[in-house]
C-alpha cells in the first residue's frame, strides 16, 4: 500500500475541522486498544455510547524488546566464491543479546454518524519497513438509519458489515496476536509458528444473537488488490461459526470453526501477510546469501516462522476452543491447510498438507488480574514445495515445535511488560538447507503501550 503521506494529510485535514472533535475516549463498537481489550473478539452490538458528533479517536502503539536469543544447526556446507572469499551460504548470521528495533503504530478511528466508523492503521516502524506504511483501513456499520427503513434497523441489532482492505477474520488467533507495536492483546512475546495473518479487500457480514456467530466474507484474494494476471485472480471465501456464552460469573465458553478457501491467487497471502515481522529477529537467517546481497532484519523479516507456500490455490480450516475460569485462560488453536503453491510459472502438480496445533495456558492473578503466566506448545507438520526442476518430486515432510514460557505485569492498562523463554526445533530438512538440525532458545523481554 501507499506510504502515509496521503493518511498524514487526511489526519491534519480531520484535525483542523470544525465539525469534528479530537478525543481519547472510547468509541462505540469498537474493540479498546488496552487491556480491556483482552479476550475481546468480534465488536460487540451493546449500544452503550451515544452518537455526539463527527469525533476522531486518535491511539497509538509502541513496543520494544530485548533480545537473548541463540541458534545452531548442523547443514551442510555450500560454498561460494563472493568478493574474493570463500563462504559458506548454510552459516547462521552471528548473533548476540540486544535490543530490537522498536516499533511503532498509529490508530485512527472515526465515528461518521451513529453506528458508522472508520478504521485506519499506520506502522509508523517495523521490522519489515522501518519507514511508515498502511496496514489497512475499513468502514464498519453497525446502525444504518440513513436508510429510514424499519426493518433495517431491527436487522441490524444483530449484524455488522465491514468493507475496506482490512485484516481478515480467519479463526480466532489473530485476536490475541501481536500486530507490530499493538501487543497488549498477546500473553507471549511471539506469534504462532504459522501465521495465519493478512489484509484484502473485501466485505464482511458478521451476526450476532444470543452468543451464537456467524461470518461470512467474500475478497479479491490478494494482499494488495490489482487488475493484472486476471487468469490467475480468483475470489477468497471466508466463513466463521460460533458460540460464545458468559456461563456465569467465573466461567466463559467459546467454540469457533473457520474456512478460508480460494481457486486461485496470484499470490495468496494467508501465512505470509504479515508486512510487521515477527519478534525473533536473525534466528536461523543465514550471515550470506547466494546473490551477495547484505542479510538485515528487514530482508529476512520472517525469521523463526515458516509458510506453507500455498501461495496459488488453498483451503484452510481452524478449529478455536476458548475457556476462562476465573483466572484460568485456555486457548486452542487446531488447524490445517491444503493447496497448490507455483513453481514459476507453472502451478504444482499436486496438493500439500499442512497441519498446525497451539495450545495456550494463562494464569491471570493480583488486583484486576494485572499479572500473568502463561505457557505455549506450538507445532507445524507439513511437506515443503518441491523444486521447479523436479516438480513430481515430493519434498521433505518437515517439523517445526516451539515452546515458549513466560509471563507479564500489567503496569496500568495501557502499559504491559512480559518476558519469556522460547525454544523452537526443526526436524527433517535436508542436510542442504541451512534449518536442518535448526535450533534456537533463549529469552525475550519486551515492553508495549497501547492507548
């Protein structure tokens, strides 16, 4: 997307109108960027703050992280020829314990008329892009009384539409993950292995009655739009099932069941749409790479991750048990995908599996549940693409687990600081490529503000 000079001036135009009023406050229907917005997934429909006027809520997130991290592996070695020098492209970057980049975002949301808002999401820094850049922008209606019509009305106690180029609602992880600097939502430091995270453009209808959900939307597919390769565009279906039920005053219940589905992609995005970075900065990157180019942080922006490379064709399915007691919180995450990525031009032969499972343990305690422990187990199952020159080939069946442990202090409810001790193994890639015998464990500290 566009960098935010348009989005700076949109600001500055807003902020200089008489007609509309700078605030801190919170708006209706929308999720509180702080800790009351743990455990929050879909907006709610409770009317609860009345419509005063064209206002402009203006919130931010920042976030910085010390860094201990170690690897190792055992591939084996390639070497080149670069500069004069022999090098070996299976070598780990050498790393050591510091701090991270911090990062930096800018929320905007404005109330239009009752029931009207507009979202708006700025990295002003990220690993990825140290320069700012848009994450997405969306309208969300939850009244629609400029119709006069009655029987919208009573329609609309119950549903929400959304239209803009928005993260998608595809299972219910990416409401407790870290989205760059906005990490109040998150008990751990990193996100999933699998990262089921990105932005198109679309429409989303979510309703609501009694706890029960349900959400349909319909996407061009792509991260980025466009009108180019229209062979190969196909639309992306994106349906939720649930129940949510405040059983009484100690125990919460939630189940969910996601599909996300598409025929055909350019470049499908699902496991890759994560423009932030993810918080494990040079983990199993290598110190050189074939075309000599420099090796940083924003290059290899993905370090510790892994995608599938159903970049042309996918179906996904996640299954997302939540439960509260007290201060008891488990959160599951059961997911598999299934698709086709390319192999340049030509698609892949046939369809790869992948299989994901997380499972989280948090333990909130002290006044307002301001502290926390929390423990993960996350692991991957899945066969890598296999090699243009030898499509009918299958690839390796690789492995990837992670174990992270740790816990935080909510300072205030916009201020949290947590730490963690992650290990994360790889298992059965090839002696040729730099993750086999991968490992990397040690600590992370990490503070954010959200408001």
């Amino acid at each position: 997307m566009k960098k935010i000079t348009l989005s700076l001036g949109l600001l500055l135009g807003i902020s200089i109108s008489s007609f509309a009023q700078i605030t801190l406050s919170d708006l209706p229907y929308a999720r509180p960027y702080d800790k009351r917005g743990l455990n929050i997934f879909e907006t709610s429909k409770k009317d609860t703050i009345p419509f005063e006027g064209i206002k402009v809520r203006l919130g931010g997130g920042f976030a910085q992280q010390f860094q201990g991290l170690q690897h190792k592996n055992s591939a084996t070695a390639i070497m080149q020829q670069q500069n004069g020098s022999e090098v070996n492209l299976n070598q780990l970057m050498p790393i050591e314990n510091g701090f991270n980049l911090a990062s930096a975002n800018l929320n905007l949301d404005v109330a239009l008329a009752d029931g009207i808002r507009l979202n708006l999401v700025t990295y002003l820094s990220s690993r990825h892009h140290s320069e700012a850049w848009v994450k997405g922008g969306y309208i969300q209606v939850d009244k629609a009384e400029f119709l006069n019509s009655p029987l919208v009305d009573k329609l609309m106690e119950n549903l929400t539409v959304k239209v803009g180029h928005m993260e998608i609602n595809y299972g219910d992880a990416h409401f407790r993950r870290t989205d760059n600097a906005h990490a109040l939502q998150n008990p751990f430091v990193g996100n999933y292995i699998m990262d089921a995270f990105t932005t198109e453009i679309g429409a989303e209808l979510i309703y609501q009655y009694k706890g029960f959900l349900a959400v349909g939307s319909v996407t061009g597919g792509e991260i980025q739009g466009g009108i180019q390769s229209p062979g190969q565009r196909k639309p992306s279906y994106i349906g939720k099932l649930g129940y949510d039920s405040q059983v009484n005053d100690d125990l919460r219940l939630r189940l969910t069941g996601s599909v996300y589905t598409t025929s055909g992609s350019v470049r499908n995005t699902l496991y890759g749409g994560d423009r932030a970075g993810s918080r494990y900065f040079l983990v199993m990157d290598p110190a050189k790479v074939a075309s000599g180019t420099a090796v940083t942080p924003a290059t290899h922006f993905t370090s510790g991750n892994i995608n599938p490379g159903l970049t042309n064709s996918i179906t996904a399915m996640v299954i997302n048990p939540f439960v509260k007691f007290r201060g008891l919180e488990l959160f599951g995450n059961f997911e598999q995908a299934k698709g086709k990525g390319r192999l340049g031009a030509n698609d892949e032969p046939t369809d790869r599996t992948w299989k994901q499972l997380g499972t989280d343990v948090v333990y909130r305690f002290g006044n307002n549940e301001n502290l926390y422990v929390a423990g993960r187990y996350n692991v991957v199952e899945g066969r890598l693409a296999p090699l243009a020159a030898s499509p009918n080939v299958p690839n390796n069946d690789v492995t990837l687990s992670r174990v992270q442990v740790g816990g935080g202090w909510f300072v205030t409810k916009n201020i949290v600081t947590k730490a963690e001790y992650v290990k994360q193994q790889y298992k059965g890639f090839a002696p040729s490529d730099i993750r086999h015998g991968g490992e990397f464990d040690g600590f992370m500290i990490e503070g954010a503000i959200s408001f």
